[in-house]
C-alpha cells in the first residue's frame, strides 16, 4: 500500500552519478481520474523526465522533481505518445525548462493543439526509435511499441538502472485505496489490468512484436505509466503472460456483442 513516504517518490536505483526515479503518488486519490506515474532519470547531474503528465498534475511534478534536481538541469523531456494525461502539460514543462522534448513523429502535427506555436524544441522519434543519448556515456534504447495502444509509442530501456520503461503496456487500474508501488503477487494484479489491456492493446501480434525487440536486454524493472512497477521474476511472469493474450482485434466479435 501507499504510504506518507511513498507520495514523495523512491529511488529504483541509485549507483555513482545515476539514479533512476518514481516520482510518487497523490496523496489524495481522485475519483475519476486515471492513476498515473511519472518518472526521473539523473545521469551525471542532468535530468530526463519520462511521461511528466497532465496539467492537473503539474504542481505536485514540479514540486518533487525539485527535490532531486534544479529545473534548469532538465535536458530531455521524453513523451511516450499523444494522450492527454502523459502530454498535456508540454506547454508548461517547455516555460520552466530549456529542454528538449522527444514524441513520435506522428504526433508532432498535434502538438499546437495543446498551445504549442514555437516547435524548435520538438523532436519527433523516428518509426524504428533509436537512441537518446543522456549526460555522460549512457544512451536510452527507444523500442517502438506501435498500436500498443497508440499507433506511434515508445517504450525504452536504460541499461544502466536495467529499468524498462512500457508506457501503457503493464498498465493497471487500482480499485480505491488499493494502490501500492511494486507488484508483489503477480495473478492478483493481473485481475487488475486484463481488462484494461485486452480492451486498449491492439492485438497479440502487435504485443508479440514488442516483446521481440526486448530480446538479450538485462530487464529488472519493468515501469508502465498506469499501475504498479514489476521487478524480479515478475518481469518474466508479466512478459509471459502479455505475449499470449488475445486482446484488441483478436476479441473484436467479443467487443461487438
């Protein structure tokens, strides 16, 4: 369970110059609003903020970033696609940093639709991903995740922190007063984000395609935007499970009834 301690995050991992970052939960759940979770990668004394979230949560972000690090060492910001509750708050996040903001290409075309006109700082990720280089030597593996749900998504790897964050693949939905940080029994949570994924997930090709881009990578943390985070044997376990689920097209006559 969350706990007074918890709201104002934890470090996954922390070694030398690096530390990988949950940036916490509300302190008061809102009934209505979809958890999220926000993450903060350091690297040799400069900052990537991962899915900073909406402008509702803007505030309290803002606040516990400044815990771990000045604003104005906020190099990248890193957008894992186009909904509201990770990106909504661009706008913001682009007047209190000078960094640079990475999204699928396909969502650029969006961006003024949530009060953007200057794009210089925008930088679409091609189809395949690649790579964000960070302060230092380490480099983030971009992992397309297209139609998982969204049709230009980006998961990535640190091979520092060995943290793999999913974006919305792991997402979970937390009944009220449930919510807590690390998934400790694998089938109970699983009751609790099988029908998020086989509604929003668009097939078990596509989640089978995903799951081939992970090959020979080291993973001890797996981090989705909605949920809890899956370490140990619980990353196997989650991976296992998602490559045999039939979700999405697969189920639409199921939908249809």
């Amino acid at each position: 369970m969350i706990n007074s301690n918890d709201i104002n995050g934890k470090i996954l991992f922390q070694d030398g110059g690096h530390q990988f970052i949950w940036l916490g939960a509300d302190e008061v759940e809102e009934q209505g609003v979809v958890q999220t979770n926000q993450y903060l990668i350091i690297s040799n004394g400069r900052g990537t903020l991962v899915d900073p979230g909406g402008i509702h949560l803007f505030a309290r972000v803002i606040a516990l970033v400044s815990r771990y690090i000045d604003l104005d060492k906020i190099d990248n910001i890193f957008f894992s696609h186009q909904d509201p509750d990770v990106s909504s708050g661009i706008a913001l996040w682009l007047g209190v940093t000078k960094a640079k903001v990475y999204i699928s290409e396909l969502w650029l075309r969006f961006i003024p639709h949530f009060g953007i006109v200057n794009q210089d700082r925008i930088v679409g990720i091609e189809g395949l991903g690649g790579s964000l280089k960070l302060a230092g030597s380490t480099d983030l593996k971009l992992i397309p995740a297209h139609f998982l749900h969204s049709a230009g998504c980006y998961s990535f790897f640190d091979p520092v922190s060995c943290v793999l964050f999913t974006s919305d693949i792991g997402a979970a939905v937390f009944p009220t007063g449930n919510q807590y940080i690390f998934v400790e029994d694998f089938d109970e949570h699983r009751k609790i984000m099988e029908g998020f994924h086989r509604r929003y997930m668009s097939s078990n090709k596509a989640a089978k395609k995903w799951i081939s881009k992970l090959d020979g990578l080291n993973i001890k943390y797996l981090a989705p935007q909605h949920g809890a985070i899956f370490k140990d044997e619980n990353v196997k376990k989650f991976l296992d499970w998602f490559a045999g689920l039939q979700c999405g097209i697969d189920i639409i006559d199921e939908i249809y009834e």
